[in-house]
C-alpha cells in the first residue's frame, strides 16, 4: 500500500496566509493544489513534506482572463479550464493542443498550472508551452511580489525560482501581434508522460518572422529552450525548409536519456522532427492558414 | 485530526491522520468498499467517485481535502432497488468481466452523461481514457454507456 508519509495538514483561506504559514513552517513545508504531482512523489518518499498547506480554497487564484496586453492565468487555474478556455484557445492555441494530453480527464479536473509548473518535472507539458509562450510568473513572498521570465524560473530538475517562504500566484503571457502556437507530443499511450514533445510560437511581422520560442519535453534534465533555433527563426521568412534547419538545432541541442520510454537517439530524433512540426503548425496559425 | 466527509449526502467524520487518502477513508469509515483502489498511482481510475459533481481519483486526494465537499461513490447509484441507467447498460451490454475497474468505469460514465447527455463514441472514450479495464477491450464499455444514453428518459420514467 502506497501512503505518503505522516504530515501536518492545514488549510489556507487567503493567500496571505498561506505564504504565513510558509514563513511559519520553515522549508519543510509545501503547498498543495491538485496535488496529483506531489501526492505520487510523496507516497514514493521522494519528497517528505512535514507540513502541507492546502490552497484548493483560494478560488480568487482560479481564473484565466485578459488584461491589456497580456493574458493572466491564476495558479489555482486547473487543467480543465485551462483545456476549456475559449480565450486561451484564440490567442494561444498551444494551450489547448498541450491540455488535451495532459494526464486524463479525471486528472485534468484537480491538477493545476501553478502545481505543474512548481513540480518543474522536465518530462511535463505546461512547462514547454510557458517556456515557448515567453511567459512570466508572479512569484509573492511576504515582502512582496516578483515577476521572473521561464528561463529564470527553471534552475534545475525539479527545481524553480520559487524560495522558502514564497509561492507562485499567477502565469502572465503577454500578447503580441501576428502570434501563432502548437504543442506536438509522442506518449507511448493515452494519458502518459511525453517519450518527448515540443512547444513552439512564432510571432509574424508581415511575413518575416519577428520572435519565436521553442520549448522541450522530457529530453533533458529540465525544461530545453532551444534557443539556438529561436534565433535563427527570427528574422526569417517561415519556410519548411527554415522549420526543418530549428528542428535538427532542436535534435542537437537537448539532452535526452535512454529510460523505460525510449533510447536517446530515438528521443532526439522525435525532439527534432516535433519542434519542425510544432514550428509548422504554429506558422500555420500565425496565417491564419490551419485547415 | 477530525475530519468530516459528506458522503452520498451523509456525514461521515473520524480522527484520521491527514495522510489518510479518500479511497481508505471511504472505504474504511462508512465500509463502502464498492470504492476500489487500484494502482494507488493515479493511473488506473478503479478508485474514481464524484466530488461536486466531478470525476476525481480518491487514491491521489486527501480525505482533509474534501472536507466541505460532497462525495458520491458507486453504492448511491442503485435507489430502492432500481439500478441507474449506466449500471443497467453495464448489465445488458455485458460491460465487465472480473469487475474489479467498474465502479470507476460507472463514476466516469454518470459524470460524463450528466454533462453530455448525448456523447459520440469518441467523446466515451475519451472520458474513459484515465480507466484501464484488462478484460473487455473497452468496446462492449463503449456500447454500455450508448445504452445508458439512449435508454436515460425511459429508465429514469419508469423508475
């Protein structure tokens, strides 16, 4: 029987005082969301929180809506809103194509971006398409909020920006111009962690290729932002030929490990062959062009 | 802790530790072992019940998380003696074989036709899709939850 090991539980009803208890409770402690990342880490005792602050109650932290020039995704936002979102679909369609392989429906009605994010396991989707989307998060301690870009966020495997003491509170993507995204991913079957899989968003002025952002799944220790290719992205007109150039950049640049899904070679050459297909679609969107 | 958990519209409260997972909560406190625990890794769905409305795993929710919730299990969709639709698309469609993932495979269903009264197979499967059954293929499942839909106003009139 797999139980996590013993905790105290308590329950947050603001987010001032849940980043209190945090500050209280000293860096054994965590917040939980959905908890359907935590919870399997803890009955396999790789992570042994002595405290758990429950934050399912802070509605105020549920919600997906746009706000000037940038779209704001409360952390307690859960994958089937995120799925669901109309909003999110028009200006960032990766989104949608991401949530529908995520887990499960069951598993998308608790997990949550700010859990998905915070677990930064390498291996997960949300954190790609962040990382692709150049987004930002809201990171509040009690001194304060900070807002940190994806390639801060992520400091290693299993690892973010997020200090003792502090939680993350909201994902803000900002809006631009000519914009288009999709997320490819090859699972070994339904519901399960990519063998690997790629994020990609092109931003278009008139028809050269203004900013682009790539972001990788399971094939390296954390998040890849391949930016490499994004650079030679910018600038360019979208081609096949120039999608397929970023996706042998990608194929180079990541970091894969054979494992249970696959051997090394075979995950840099789905990285590749994703990103260029990913980057295709994205193009497609950007012009309005996807049948 | 004392934890309070609306179950089938009865409160059930226990000193648990507040590890205690919602599917040995359920099963333990009120003995209604129709909840099944499976793979305990939120894979299999055998452990789903409804909270709020809502298909969710008890093997990966704290039982001190839904207090304050409502929590449906697979005991409350028999009422005197009646079976719900889904349970009785089940029986004619011959939709399991050991049983063993069913009372999941029938709180995903209920969830599913309460939202979509009319799904097409595509949209059944997907909603199964966090459901492993090791015996049937998922077909005759598929064409279980097809009768439900089809046969819900006239079973739900003549119950």
């Amino acid at each position: 029987m797999q139980t996590p090991g013993p905790f105290e539980y308590e329950r947050a009803t603001s987010v001032d005082g849940a980043i209190a208890s945090l500050q209280r409770l000293g860096p054994d402690a965590r917040i939980i969301a959905g908890g359907h990342s935590l919870l399997p880490m803890m009955k396999l005792r790789l992570a042994n929180p002595e405290h758990l602050i429950d934050i399912n109650d802070l509605t105020e932290l549920a919600y997906i809506r746009e706000d000037g020039a940038e779209i704001l995704i409360g952390a307690m936002t859960r994958h089937v809103d995120l799925l669901e979102s109309e909003l999110l679909a028009r200006h960032f369609p990766v989104f949608r194509d991401a949530e529908e392989v995520i887990a499960d429906p069951v598993v998308r009605n608790r997990g949550t971006i700010g859990g998905s994010l915070c677990q930064a396991d390498a291996a997960e989707d949300l954190s790609a398409v962040c990382s692709a989307v150049k987004a930002n998060v809201v990171i509040r301690g009690a001194d304060g909020e900070r807002v940190v870009s994806m390639s801060e966020f992520h400091v290693g495997p299993f690892m973010t920006a997020v200090g003792d003491g502090e939680m993350l509170t909201e994902v803000r993507l900002p809006l631009r111009p000519g914009g288009g995204s999709a997320h490819e991913k090859v699972e070994r079957r339904a519901g399960d962690f990519a063998i690997a899989a790629a994020s990609a968003a092109l931003w278009l002025d008139g028809d050269t290729i203004a900013d682009a952002g790539i972001g990788l799944s399971a094939v390296g220790p954390t998040t890849i932002e391949v930016t490499r290719a994004e650079e030679l992205l910018r600038g360019q007109v979208p081609s096949e030929d120039l999608f397929v150039k970023a996706g042998e950049i990608a194929a180079e640049d990541c970091m894969p490990i054979p494992d249970g899904r696959g051997p090394a070679d075979y995950k840099r050459h789905l990285a590749g062959v994703l990103t260029k297909r990913a980057l295709r679609r994205a193009a497609a969107r950007a012009l309005h062009q996807e049948a | 802790m004392q934890v309070t958990v609306t179950i089938n519209g009865e409160a059930v409260s226990r000193d648990v530790e507040p590890r205690t997972l919602l599917v040995h909560f359920i099963r333990d406190t009120p003995g209604l072992t129709g909840t099944h625990w499976g793979c305990d890794t939120s894979n299999c769905g055998a452990c789903v019940v409804l909270m709020d409305g809502k298909p969710v795993k008890s093997c990966t929710i704290l039982a001190a998380m839904t207090e304050g919730h409502e929590v449906r299990t697979v005991e409350s969709l028999e009422v005197d003696g009646v079976l719900d639709p889904v349970q009785q698309g089940f029986h004619e469609k011959h939709a399991l074989h050991c049983g063993f993932c069913t009372p999941g495979m029938l709180m995903t269903s209920r969830a599913l036709l309460d939202e979509n009264p009319d799904p097409s197979d595509l949209e059944i499967r997907t909603a199964i899709s966090g459901a492993i059954c090791r015996c049937t293929g998922y077909k005759n499942i598929v064409a279980a939850v097809r009768w439900a839909a089809e046969h819900e106003a006239t079973t739900r009139q003549e119950a």
